[in-house]
C-alpha cells in the first residue's frame, strides 16, 4: 500500500470559549465587597504550519478530525479562566487549503502558516458587566463556540523542474541517476503510482527535480493516472519532455509524443508559460541512438532545447544538469522572494451593528412571525444564560440599543408576536425605558414581576404543543399513504 497522501478532508474544529463567573466578594467586615466572577478563556485556534519536515498528508489520513482546546470558565476572586490550547498541525510545503470549493490559503515557504479555524471567546463575568444601571450584576456570559469548517488539503509539490513523458520512457531512472532519490524502477508500464522528488546541484545552484506517474492521450479527462498528479507540476519552473527513443511500438514516435503530452498539458491548463526541454533518453542502445540521431531534425519545429541522453550510462545527464540549473536560475530571477505568511481566517466582523429583519409565514393561524439575523444579535443570543431573568432582561436592553425593537415595530409586530433569533424564539414584549432593570435580588428583573410572563411561557408552550401534534399528525398521513400504496 502507498504512503503517499496528497488529498485529504479534513474537519476543523476550534475550541468553546470558557463561560463568565457570577460572583460577589466576602470578606469579613467588607459587606460591599462588589462583583469579582472572572472572565472565562478564549478557545484554542486550529493553525496549518508548513513544516520542511512533512513531505505528505498521510497523517490527516487517518486522522481527519482537529479540534482546539475549550476555554477554562472564569472564577471568583477576579480569577480568569485560562485559554485552550491552539493546535499548531505541521503541513508540507505547497499545501492548498480549500473550504467550499474555494482557496482559503496556499501555504508556501518554510514557517508559513494559516489559521483556518479561531477559537471562541471566553465570556465576560459580573466584574466587566458593571455598569451605572448594574453596580452588582447576578449574570455573566455563556462563552462562544469556536469556528468549526470542513476543509481540503491538497497537495501540489514544490519542484523546480517537472519530467513528464509516456510510461516506461525513463523518468525515474533520470531521478535516480542526478540525485540520491531511489525510485521504484522496473520494465513495465505505471511502475510509478507517486510523484517522486529528488535534490539536484549544479555548481552553485541546487534545485528539486519530480516525475509525474506516466501520460497517457486522454490524461487531463481522466485516463490513467495523469489527472490525479498533474497538479505536482504546476509550480515547476522547466518542465521536460522526456521520450523513450528504444520504443518498439510501431505507431509512436518522438515528435507525436511530444504532441500527445502538449495536447494533455494545454487541456489541464496554466502551464503554457512554462520553458520546455526535450530530453531524448535511452541512447545507450542501439536502436535509441539511431533514432534520436533521426529524429533530431525534425523535432526543431518545437524550438526547444534537445538533449540526448542515458540514464545508464549516464550520458549527456552532465550538460543536461547544468541546463535544468540555468533554467532554473532564471526563473527564479523573474519572481519576487517567496517569504512565510501568516494568514488568519476571519467570519464577519462581530462588531458589525447591521441586522434584517424579515416576516415570515406564520405556521398556525393567528401566529406572526419575524426573523432577526445579523451578527450582533445572533453572538448575543450565544451568550445569554436564558434561566437567568437578569441576563435576559440585559440581552433585551441590548437589542433596544441597537434599534431592533423600533424595526419589530415597524414591521407590524405587536406584544405577543413570536420572534427567533439564531435558534432561539420567544414571545417578544416591548422594553418599558421607565423600569429600572436592577430593582430585586440579583439574577431577577423587574420587568419580568410587571409583565404577564406566566402567561407569555403558556402561549409559548401551547404553541410548540400545535406544532408537535401537528408534525405527529403530518407522520401518520405519510404512513398511511405508505401502507395504502403497498396494499
């Protein structure tokens, strides 16, 4: 079985941010201690490194769930809940990370990295909600849940010179002989079923060299295996025609050869730009060298460089080394310097005041209902501790704050319509500005004592009861339909 692991799906995971702490200073002879609950930790981030050391995915294949450590909650004391751990997960050098069909980033040079997945935040305890209104808050917030995607990791190998060429025309044994890589050699076709990589110097200039498991006419729409690894070439700077000149099949030759693969790499695309050699291998024997002598002529139509040489005998590789290597040299001269990145992947900004509000059709008569998103109130709801009256009465001074009590009006909403919010629905009841939300023991409100609360829980739970019975009904309909059908 092959180690080798070039795409992977991954999900990703970062950690809860740790829950806020109610809590109110006792010391003896300090009745008025105040609120000292702590915040809660922030969730562990999930971060691709690239680590020169990791040459394949084969890690993530049996391993294809990554998950950051959850906050600490906070405590008493002003004590805050320490972070979860970031897991820092090292990649090969030339990963691509994609998320819905899209690149979130392409990881090259050595330190590199991304984060794909950050944690959630911790919430804030009593002490950071004290306000002129709130001198001693009975409520803290819920911690965050951390970001959570279903990624791919691709692999597309970072060489500087790709050998591409029919099976059985020699590439492996030309990495073997200009550098200490020891690929699988034998006489038969598809003997390579990984791209192989091998460190080449030249002078002063040390470059990588890789094969693609052989071309066949139809590669790029799937033949063979061309189209699972023609994207190991697409960062190559010289790609090189290798061609068998001892093939004994009568309708090949050289030039249509060289066609077919040209045909299969404009098909897969993006390499058009790329600098060409042909290097005619196997001239140790008679009948290759004979045909390469032939065939020279008429392969200058290409106007690329032609190079004779064995992998054997080990001819030509000297002049053909040196030729990669200014290839090479010169492309590299053409880019601008590759340097590691840190790249952060955000969701929408949580201080964005936007929200919309939308009527939606009612699921029962007499019922009106309305849908609240946005990103604000959404991460509110997150972070509210709905058995604490105190808390939900501070979620509802926030969304008045923020204008989403005059929208409902606007709307046509009325007291007693039902509103949800991320997945969460309620009864919504206007805020009365003239209540002064902190009257009463700690985690009560006052507006829950003046409004008919009691009798908002009963509508709202004879509500999902019609739902219930209706959905029940809805399933036995089904199945009647079913049996009928089968009678």
């Amino acid at each position: 079985m092959t180690s080798f692991v070039d795409r992977v799906n991954l999900q990703v995971i970062a950690g809860k941010g740790g829950n806020g702490c109610v809590s109110v200073h006792r010391e003896k002879f300090k009745p008025l201690g105040g609120p000292d609950g702590g915040n809660g930790g922030h969730g562990g981030d999930v971060v691709f490194v690239v680590d020169p050391n990791v040459h394949t995915l084969l890690d993530f294949h049996f391993q294809t769930r990554l998950q950051g450590g959850n906050g600490r909650h906070g405590q008493g004391s002003n004590r805050d809940g320490a972070n979860g751990e970031s897991v820092r997960v090292p990649v090969p050098n030339g990963t691509v990370v994609y998320s819905g069909g899209e690149i979130l980033a392409d990881l090259t040079g050595n330190g590199s990295e991304v984060t794909v997945a950050e944690g959630g935040r911790g919430g804030r305890g009593n002490r950071a909600l004290v306000s002129s209104k709130r001198k001693v808050p009975g409520f803290a917030e819920l911690g965050e849940a951390g970001d959570e995607f279903a990624v791919t990791l691709e692999l597309k190998s970072v060489a500087d010179v790709g050998l591409v060429g029919f099976p059985s025309a020699g590439k492996s044994s030309l990495i073997a002989s200009m550098s200490a890589a020891r690929p699988k050699i034998a006489d038969y076709p598809f003997t390579t079923l990984t791209p192989n990589l091998g460190v080449v110097s030249a002078g002063a200039t040390t470059y990588t060299i890789a094969d693609v498991p052989g071309l066949i006419p139809g590669a790029a729409a799937g033949k063979g295996l061309g189209l699972e690894f023609l994207r190991h070439i697409e960062r190559c700077a010289v790609l090189a025609h290798v061609v068998d000149t001892a093939n004994l099949e009568s309708d090949r030759d050289p030039v249509s050869d060289i066609e077919a693969l040209e045909h299969e790499l404009a098909e897969y695309g993006g390499l058009a730009d790329r600098p060409r050699v042909i290097v005619l291998n196997k001239v140790d024997l008679p009948d290759g060298r004979e045909l390469a002598d032939y065939v020279s002529g008429d392969l200058e139509k290409f106007g690329w460089p032609v190079y004779a040489v064995s992998a054997v005998s080990r001819e030509g590789l000297k002049e053909l080394n040196f030729a990669f290597a200014k290839e090479v040299e010169e492309y590299r001269a053409a880019q601008p310097p590759i340097e590691a990145t840190r790249a952060v992947i955000r969701p929408l900004a949580v201080d964005d005041s936007g929200f919309e509000i939308k009527r939606v059709k009612p699921a029962f008569e007499g019922d009106v209902e309305f849908v609240v998103t946005g990103a604000k109130p959404e991460r509110w709801i997150s972070q509210t501790n709905f058995e604490n009256e105190e808390a939900v009465g501070y979620l509802a001074d926030r969304l008045a704050a923020i204008g989403i009590e005059d929208a409902l009006v606007k709307e046509g909403a009325v007291p007693g319509s039902f509103v949800r919010i991320a997945d969460y629905e309620f009864e919504w009841q206007p805020t009365d500005p003239n209540i002064i939300a902190t009257v009463g023991p700690r985690g009560t409100d006052a507006r829950f004592e003046v409004s008919d609360r009691k009798g908002a829980d009963e509508r709202l739970a004879e509500r999902k009861e019609r739902r219930a019975e209706l959905l029940e009904r809805v399933a036995k309909e089904k199945e009647a339909r079913g049996k009928s059908r089968k009678g």
